[in-house]
C-alpha cells in the first residue's frame, strides 16, 4: 500500500484504524509501507552517523548500487589498464596492476553511487539512512525494513513475525533530556544470533503511522515476542507511546526558530 494513505494530517488515528480493520476483515496479504526519517542532530556528520548506528551493516546489502558499482568499477579498470599501456607500461604489469587495485575501485564506486541515491532524494538529510531504514513495510506475514533512493531501494533486513524476538520501548530517561523513546527491535539473526534495531518515535511522520505499526503488533505479533514495557502499555491502548509521541513532536515545533 502506498505511504501517501496514511500521509494526510486530518483524521490520522481514525484512518490508520480503518485501513487495518479492512485489512483483517479482507485476510489480506497486502503490504502498508510507512515512511520513517531517522531523527538526526543540528549539524550531524558522517562519522557521527555511523558511530551512533548498528543499520549501516544492512546499507550494504542494497543490490542496485552493487550492480552499478561492479560494471562502473570493471570498465574503470579496463580503461586505466589501456591507458597504462599506451602510456609505456608493458601490459602484464597495466593488467595486473588494474586486478590488484579493482577493489579499491569498486568500493568508491560503491559508495559514489550508493551517496548520489540517497542525496538525491533526501538532500542534506541523507545521513540519516546510514542511521536507519527510510519505509517500514507490514505485512501479516513479517515486516520489512525499506532503504528507499532516487534510483534504487531494497528490504535487506526482512523477517517474519516469527523470527521477531522481541519487540519493547525503551523509555526517554527523564534526567537526560537529549535521550528519545525508541521501540527496540530484535531480530532472529542469519550470521549472528540476533540483529537489534532501536527506532526512536519520533522519526515516524505522524501519529497515524505509528499507531498502525503498534495496532500491526498487537494483532501479529507472538505474545512471547512482547516485552514488558510494551506489553504493559499494550494494555491501555499504547497510550503511553502515543503521548510520548506527541511530547516529541511538541519539542520538534518548539525548538524550531
């Protein structure tokens, strides 16, 4: 399902409800994909973004900028290795030395191309999907962490309900005024045992977006998968993470100049 249904202010609660119950009614399999921008401090550089992130590991697995990267990164090296040659250079030694270097190669075209896809379409805020996934895609099966670019996207990190091992919040410490709610995320791991994923609230667009994450939880989720924050909350209705939400969101109008 496009993210612009669930994009419209007016109505966001009543919305997200509505496109979930008809969902459960239908038993359908289509997928709601909600926009999610990682929040990121004034001023956020590079380095900082991926010192303060665990999600740069799935970044890599994006499968469009690979493919530009080893054909761009190929015909490079052919190119340097006939410039060698016509340099001087005797040709095992342009070749081998064109083998040799290739992965350097391929690595900055890797990343070229995988910095023009986001900046394109994200602007100066394109740090932040080194920090996070862009979508979140639900489905009655699974949820699926989306990076969306200009040219290319993919769902590297995908897993059923099943695989989900424990989903909680993790609540604003209130002497740290810095510090988000986040929902954390853990993941039955491929290479490793597990995969966590911490999304602080506030990154989601509006209150329909995350109240239809927490209604896809509440309807899908294992209950052994809950933790006891969310499960406790889950109780009255996510009330708690709601007004949290909103408290963010507060914060955001206030601090703008």
């Amino acid at each position: 399902m496009s993210e612009g249904l669930l994009s419209q202010d007016d109505g966001q609660v009543k919305a997200a409800g509505f496109l979930i119950d008809s969902y459960s009614r239908r038993e359908s399999q289509a997928e709601l994909t909600i926009p999610y921008a990682f929040p990121m401090d004034v001023g956020e550089s590079l380095l900082g973004a991926i010192f303060k992130t665990r999600m740069h590991r799935y970044l890599i697995d994006i499968d469009g900028p690979w493919l530009v990267a080893f054909a761009s990164s190929i015909f490079i090296s052919n190119l340097l290795a006939m410039f060698a040659v016509h340099s001087g250079y005797e040709r095992h030694l342009a070749v081998g030395t064109a083998v040799v270097t290739w992965p350097v190669v391929l690595f900055i075209c890797y990343w070229s191309t995988a910095l023009i896809n986001f900046r394109l379409r994200y602007g100066r805020q394109w740090l932040r999907t080194i920090m996070g996934p862009t979508h979140l895609g639900l489905t009655p099966t699974g949820v699926k962490c989306y990076w969306k670019g200009k040219f290319f996207y993919n769902y590297p990190l995908l897993r059923s309900w099943s695989n989900v091992r424990r989903v909680d919040v993790e609540w604003q410490n209130a002497d740290d005024l810095q510090s988000q709610t986040k929902i954390f995320f853990s993941f039955a791991g491929r290479l490793t045992h597990s995969a966590d994923m911490r999304l602080p609230i506030s990154g989601f667009r509006n209150r329909g977006h995350l109240l239809a994450l927490l209604n896809y939880l509440d309807k899908h989720l294992p209950q052994a998968a809950f933790g006891e924050q969310l499960e406790q909350d889950r109780a009255s209705g996510f009330e708690r993470t709601l007004k949290a939400f909103d408290e963010s969101k507060q914060w955001e109008i206030e601090l703008k100049p």
